[in-house]
C-alpha cells in the first residue's frame, strides 16, 4: 500500500537507504505517525534486495529530544491494517532488531530519551563528537519506568555506568559516548559525512545475507 | 528504573519490554505528570514522592 510520508524523509542511492526524521521544527520530536512511518518504511524494505543498509539520522539541528508529548495521539487511519508491528516504541526496536540489514544511527546536535532508545536500537550508531546524548526523563519528569534504555544501556555501557547515566541523569557528548560504548564512533561535524558514508558503504559491499544470516 | 535494570539483565529485547510495559503503567503517578506538565510549561518541576 503506498503511504504519504509526511514526517520521515526516504532517501535511497547505491543500496544505502537513508530514514530521515524530518520535523525541524519540532526539533524532531517523535509523534505516533512518525514511529508509523518509520515502521513501515522499514517493514518495506525488509524483503527488498535493492536496500542493503538503513541509515537513520534527523534533519535539521540535530537527531531526535524523544516524543512530542503533543502529538502521542491515535494512529493514523491509512496504517491501522499496514503494520506488522505494533506502532509504538517497543515495536520500533523490534522491526530494527529484527531487520535483516545493518542499521546505522547519526547523532548530530542531540539525541535524548526516547529518541537515544531508537539510536540504541539501531545496529551501529555514529555521533557528532559534540552531539549531546542525555536520559533526562527519570530527574526531571519523574518517570520511574522506562522501556528500551533500560535494557540497551546496561550492555552498551555496563551496570555501573548506565546506572549512572539513566537515574543520575549523567549526560554524555558523542566523544564521552564513543569512548563508554555507548555509540559505535564519534566524528568531528566536518567528518561526519565521510563516516558515514564510509560505513554505510562498506556492509553494502559484501554478499547479500543468506536467509540464516 | 532500578528493578528493571537488573532484571533486564537477564531478559531477552522482546521479554524486556514485555516487562516493563505494566511497569509503565504503574507509574501514572503523581510525580509523573508533574515532570511532564514542568516540561510542557518549561519550568522546573515540584516533586512531591506521590
């Protein structure tokens, strides 16, 4: 079914297929349609043998601060039967867990809760050595509970560190992050690009993955 | 937070946010949506421990 995209932009060239969360103006907070969208350009390009990576990143000023609190509402009519996944945040890193292509993350600016959850879920993730990366939610909106950073962090940084970072509120620029695990590089904004194109480019270089892989 | 850091240790990604999606619930408290309300209002939040 062809969908309207109207809050990620789809890009794809030389098997590298580029998710660009694309509210600038919400300095990319996430809404229901955007986790939609997401969904189900990735769901789309599972089976499809032209796409050999996912590169997501966010246009404008920087990556993701997490949800628009605003704009959590009902789900769009056109995805109610489109979805494999349920279209939520759990959902979302489970179509990227699951997807049988490397994903790679770009964090410029700032990658916050929620919005640091869907760089965790990706399988690579490069960040901007000045980006900042920041779980804020637990001291300053009291939120005891949380889903995804509470599994990914503990085993990108370790117990002791993510205890740190996600009840301390601790944050991290992209070089503190490179250097604790928490991204896979970090990269100065004049190379940022050329990283990744670098390791976008070279996945894309090898066979296609059997079923089993 | 502290529970399900520990206990997602031991949890697959699927089993982990199976989890923690009551716990979610569990925290429609008070301290809550006064974090969410300071944020919206762009204030400091008043915690209070309901």
């Amino acid at each position: 079914m062809q969908i309207d995209y109207r809050e990620v932009l789809h890009q794809q060239s030389d098997g590298v297929l580029t998710l660009s969360l694309n509210r600038p103006e919400k300095r990319n907070a996430m809404t229901t349609r955007t986790v939609a969208e997401l969904l189900h350009a990735l769901e789309q390009c599972a089976g499809d043998a032209s796409v050999r990576v996912v590169v997501l990143r966010g246009a404008g000023k920087g990556f993701c601060p997490g949800d628009d609190l605003n704009g959590m509402g009902e789900l769009p009519s056109e995805f109610s039967s489109v979805l494999d996944h349920a279209a939520n945040h759990a959902g979302l890193q489970s179509c990227l867990r699951e997807l049988p292509k490397p994903t790679i993350a770009v964090i410029h600016g700032y990658a916050f809760g929620v919005g640091l959850d869907l760089a965790m879920a990706c399988d690579f993730r490069i960040a901007e050595e000045s980006a900042q990366l920041h779980n804020q939610r637990v001291l300053e909106r009291g939120m005891h509970a949380l889903t995804g950073c509470a599994w990914f962090q503990p085993r990108a940084l370790g117990v002791t560190r993510a205890m740190e970072f996600l009840i301390l509120g601790k944050p991290y620029n992209g070089r503190e992050a490179a250097d604790a695990g928490m991204v896979t590089c970090a990269a100065t904004a004049d190379a940022l690009e050329d990283t990744v194109n670098d390791m976008a480019h070279r996945p894309s270089q090898v066979p296609p993955p059997r079923p089993s892989d | 937070m502290k529970r399900q850091i520990y206990t997602g240790l031991n949890l697959d990604h699927e089993a982990f946010m199976a989890f923690a999606a009551p716990l979610m619930q569990e925290v429609e408290i008070k301290d809550r949506q006064e974090g969410i309300r300071a944020f919206l209002e762009k204030r400091a939040p008043n915690f209070t421990g309901e």
